[in-house]
C-alpha cells in the first residue's frame, strides 16, 4: 500500500454505540473521510446487542459511561450470548483510572481513546487495531467537526443558563421549590450529557452531586421550602463552577485543582443535604 495514501477503511463495518448523538456523528464523519460507508450507530447497549445478532461487524467503537447500561455491560452481555467473539473494540471515554483501564482491556477492549473525542486520535486507533497503514486525514481541523463541537459547547452553555434561572425562581419561591427542583433536573440531565460529550469531566462530577441535592429536594418538600436559600446557594456555586469549567473549555477532572474543588463543594453540601431529611 502506498504510504502517501489514506488510511483505507472503505471494505470494514463499523458498529459505534454511544448515547450522545454528536459524538456518534463525529465518528462516523471521521470514519466517512476514510472510506468506511459501512457506519452502523446505536445510541444504547440494548440498541447493540440487538443489531449484533443480526449481522457481524469488523470493529465495535463504544462509549464507556452509557446508561443504563455501560460500554463495559455492553460488552459482557455480548460476550454472554456468544457474540462479537474477535471483534476489535475501542472504548471512548473521559476516564484515566489506569485500574478502569486494565480492566476494560482484560474484558477484551483493544484501544481506549480519551474524551473529547480527536477524529484524528481515533482513526490512528483504528488502523493500529485492524493494522492498517497510511496518512489519517486532518478532519480533526475540518470545520464541520469544528462546528460540531460549538453546537455542542452552546448547547452546554444554554442547560448552564436555563440552571441559573431556574434556581433564581427558587430564591423568590420557596413554595414552588420543589416544582422549579424538576425543571432544575432536565437541564442537569442535559449539562450533564453535553459535558461528558465534550470530555469535561469535572462538569460531569458537579453535576451529579447536584442532580442529588435535587433529588433529596423532590423527595422531602417541606424540608426543601424551608431550607429553600441554602440549597439555592449551594447548587448556585455548583452551576457558577461548571459555567467557568466550561468557558475555560477545560477537558477531563481538573487535576489537583479540580480536586480541590470538589473537597470544598463537599464541604458546602453536607450540611444542606443533612437538613432536607
């Protein structure tokens, strides 16, 4: 094969299992710009499964942190019904735990490519798992992968914003607490999606602790309505940290840094989750 050349993919099919839709769409782009047109995206592991008993692929390209069901369960079920037996696998995830690694490696995981997702990381993968020589093309640097991940980022933005206003409410309306709570959790659920998207992992952990204190909200409202000012403060802090998280477009957790500031967030919740009981 001519080393000037591409990277060809044009006679592989490609199984990609991944919950956000823009991440499945960068890697079919990526995989397009190869040659692969045989790109078959599932947006869950139920989803999978499903379409791997019908057919065989020659690489599976899967999400680790899906739900309900992880890229890791995905995999042991498919091992489970004796399928997918020698399908190269490469994992996508934020997660650096060198043990998470291993053990996603010894579940027969062949590469494990960081979030975000680099088009051009990923195809390089690729071709060392199906030993394939040649250039990768720049579609890291493409505009529409570019305008991709700004869709992405506004989309955060926005969740980040509808979080603010909802939580302005709940200061002004004690009584409405426990119904501004629920309007607070879809726009978690969604900065939550857009942040793992992206790989800012450290939007992802704020946004858990603070799905949580929502929770504890929802399930004691009379406790919510008298404490309503604490726990506004609290997940106010949470959604100002993960607004400059994401301004700073800072990818993964945030080092000794993010560290920190967990800690300190900890510090801030504990007595507000004790007093909604």
């Amino acid at each position: 094969m001519n080393q000037s050349a591409l990277v060809d993919l044009s006679d592989i099919s490609v199984l990609c299992v991944d919950d956000d839709p823009v991440i499945r769409s960068v890697i079919r782009f990526a995989l397009q710009r190869h040659g692969c047109q045989d790109v078959v995206l599932a947006h869950g592991g139920t989803e999978a499964l499903d379409l791997c008993a019908g057919r065989t692929f020659n690489l599976l390209i899967c999400d680790f942190q899906m739900s309900p069901m992880t890229g890791l369960d995905f995999l042991r079920e498919l091992a489970n019904t004796g399928l997918g037996e020698g399908w190269p696998v490469i994992m996508l995830s934020a997660e650096t735990d060198p043990a998470t690694i291993q053990g996603a490696h010894e579940l027969g995981v062949s590469a494990w490519v960081g979030k975000p997702v680099s088009a051009q990381v990923l195809i390089e993968q690729v071709g060392t798992v199906l030993h394939r020589r040649g250039q990768i093309s720049r579609s890291g640097q493409d505009p529409e992968l570019q305008a991709m991940t700004e869709r992405h980022h506004a989309r955060l933005m926005a969740a980040l914003s509808a979080s603010e206003e909802s939580l302005q409410g709940m200061k002004l309306r004690p009584r409405e607490a426990v119904f501004l709570a629920q309007t607070l959790h879809q726009a978690l659920d969604d900065i939550n999606e857009h942040g793992r998207g992206l790989g800012y992992g450290l939007i992802t952990m704020l946004a858990a602790r603070a799905t949580d204190l929502v929770a504890a909200m929802t399930r004691h409202p009379g406790a919510a309505a008298r404490g309503h000012a604490g726990v506004a403060g609290a997940l106010g802090t949470m959604i100002t940290a993960m607004k400059r998280v994401a301004q700073n477009r800072m990818e993964g957790d945030g080092g000794v840094a993010g560290l920190k500031l967990l800690e300190m967030i900890d510090g801030l919740i504990a007595p507000v989750r004790a007093g909604l009981r």
